[in-house]
C-alpha cells in the first residue's frame, strides 16, 4: 500500500507499507482508493504544521487528508451494508487502500456511493455534510437570511445548499473570483468583505430583516469581526472555522458587548452533535452516516454537484506539489482532486 506521510511541516513523502487483506476480520471491509480530494484550509495547516488540526493526529508523522472514494475488494464474514464492488466515501486520508470497520466514526464514516453519482462529487460528501451541519446545528429555519462569510470549499458547500433548505444566501468574500464561484453555486447575492457599504447592501438584500444566521468558515479574526458586525440582534453565528489559527495577537476583544452582549448573539460551534428535536426510535436520525446519505441524495437528485469547483487533476505522485501550491494561496486553486488509478498492486 503507499500512503502519504507528513514527516513533519511541509515534509511530505510517499512510503510504501505492508497491509494484510486475507485475514480480514468479521466486520472489516477491504477497499482500493479511487480518488482522494484536498480541504484547502485543513489541509494547508497539517502541511504548515499547526497543532491540533482537525482529522490529523497532533504529533509527527502525521498522515493527512480525509476526503475519500473507493472501489470495496473484500468484506468480512458479518458485513452486512457493503458488497464487493461496491464504490464507497469515507473519511480516509491519502493512501492506496485501506481496512476499516464497516460502521463507526472511529473508521471513516464510510457510505456506499449510489450508482448514478460521480466520484468527483462523491469524495466532497463529508465536507458537504458538515456545510449541512452549520444548518442544523444552529436551528436554521426556512426563509432565514443567511450569509456565509468565507468563500472556500466549506462555504461553497454551505451556498450550495442554502436554497435546497430554504434559505436566502449572501456570499462574503474577499475576492472577486470566490464571489463569481459564490454564485455560480447558487448564492443569491455576493458582496466583498471589505465593502465601506457593506451593512447598506445586506440590510437592502434582506429587505431590512437583517441576516439571522451566518455561518463563518474563515479562520482570519477579521472574518469572525465581519460576522458579528453583519448578524442582526438576537441572530446566531455558526462557526466551523478555527478562529484565529496562525495569527498574531488580537487587536480587539473577541467577546466586545457591542459585537455581543448587546446584540444578544448566539455564537454557535458546528461540531460535536446535535440532539434531534423528535428522537427516532431507530437511534440517531443524523449520525454522521446518515448525514453522508443525506448529501449523497442530493447529489444523486442533481441538485448538489461540487465536481463543478474542480480546480485541479492531479496524479497521486503529484500531491506534494499540489501541497507546495496552497502556500500561494491562489484564489483560483480550489477542487484538487488526486486520481489513485494503478496505485495498488
């Protein structure tokens, strides 16, 4: 199997390890990679070496990545939601193949691809399903003005299913090309962050109302400033950034009462879980592998098709100069995805 291993900031190398898959245990599947994809944000940080990044161990080596689509060679004897042959996403890094249990968070959250879905959109299922979770985490409610402020591949993902869920969407962007993709993904208005008029054009596009949730998935702490800036009093900020990750000391105070206390703002963090309002008997009703199947369903009905942000098709081999291409930050490089094809064997 090769595996992509970060030895440490920006030492990065490919190595070749051994993997049994004859003796696969009673709930193990066995599957071969297919393609793997790049979250800019995440990923960049393991490559720069920021601690406790989300889905990388803290120490070095780090393996990295955490979008991924695979074809099912073997399954255990009790496997009972996958066959062989079966195309499957998950949530394992960068390498040729892999061994998981067939179901548990610990393995990748692992969901089968139905048949009419494109890998190049399957593998961006778990980066979509927790756009989805900025919703649902903050009780968003159809009709709501909504605005996202950061224009990657999380708040893409969060644009894109705005209207589905009912949702009026602003983009906030500090570029022009973030805010064309902005709306070629669905968004409904698109202003730059450093807009003097800013407040003017949002209060117009909510016809006064003022934006009742924003979902901020922008690290830099002028982003988190510009969300508590733009939500109206008593609305709700969804945070699934990393507030402040590699910056300097703050200017201001984060929790300032006229960003806060008086504005009576709920600052929300899209992780964890969230209870269901009407429990299933079944057990949880969004358990990360339902939220997978949700998002897939999206894509199998055509109304979600992140392949369409594709940047970037690059060879496995490639992927420590896709790595050494985020430090550059181009506005222009978004989708990368690397294609495993003759990696195994």
């Amino acid at each position: 199997m090769k595996q992509v291993v970060l030895r440490g900031p920006r030492d990065m190398v490919i190595e070749d390890t051994e993997m049994d898959t004859s003796n696969l245990g009673p709930h193990d599947i066995y599957a071969e990679t297919e393609i793997t994809a790049l979250k800019l944000g995440t990923d960049r940080g393991n490559w720069e070496g920021e601690p406790s990044m989300p889905g990388a161990p803290n120490e070095f080596p780090r393996w990295v990545g955490d979008s991924n689509v695979g074809e099912v060679r073997g399954v255990g004897s009790e496997v009972t939601r996958f066959n062989v042959g079966d195309r499957v996403v998950s949530r394992q890094h960068h390498h040729s193949g892999y061994i998981a249990q067939e179901l548990g968070a610990e393995d990748g959250q692992i969901v089968k691809v139905p048949d009419s879905v494109s890998s190049e959109d399957a593998v961006y299922t778990h980066l979509y399903s927790l756009s989805g979770f900025c919703y649902r985490k903050a009780q968003f409610r159809p009709g709501e003005y909504v605005a996202v402020v950061g224009v990657g591949l999380l708040g893409l993902g969060s644009i894109a299913l705005g209207p589905i869920y009912g949702a009026q969407v602003a983009a906030i962007a500090n570029s022009p090309v973030r805010l064309d993709m902005a709306k070629k993904m669905g968004a409904h208005a698109g202003f730059l962050s450093d807009d003097p008029d800013l407040q003017a054009k949002l209060d117009e596009f909510t016809l006064g109302n003022g934006i009742d949730l924003v979902i901020l998935t922008a690290n830099p702490w002028p982003a988190y400033r510009t969300a508590c800036e733009i939500v109206r009093p008593g609305g709700r900020i969804s945070i699934v950034a990393l507030s402040g990750r590699g910056e300097a000391d703050l200017d201001f105070n984060p929790l300032w009462s006229g960003y806060f206390y008086d504005k009576g703002i709920s600052l929300i963090a899209a992780s964890g879980e969230t209870e269901d309002t009407y429990p299933s008997e079944t057990g949880k009703r969004w358990s990360p592998e339902r939220r997978g199947e949700h998002i897939l369903g999206l894509m199998e009905d055509g109304r979600l098709q992140p392949s369409r942000l594709i940047t970037h098709r690059m060879h496995y081999t490639e992927i420590v100069k896709a790595y050494q291409m985020m430090e550059t930050r181009d506005k222009n490089m978004l989708g990368v995805v690397f294609d495993w094809s003759n990696a195994v064997g």
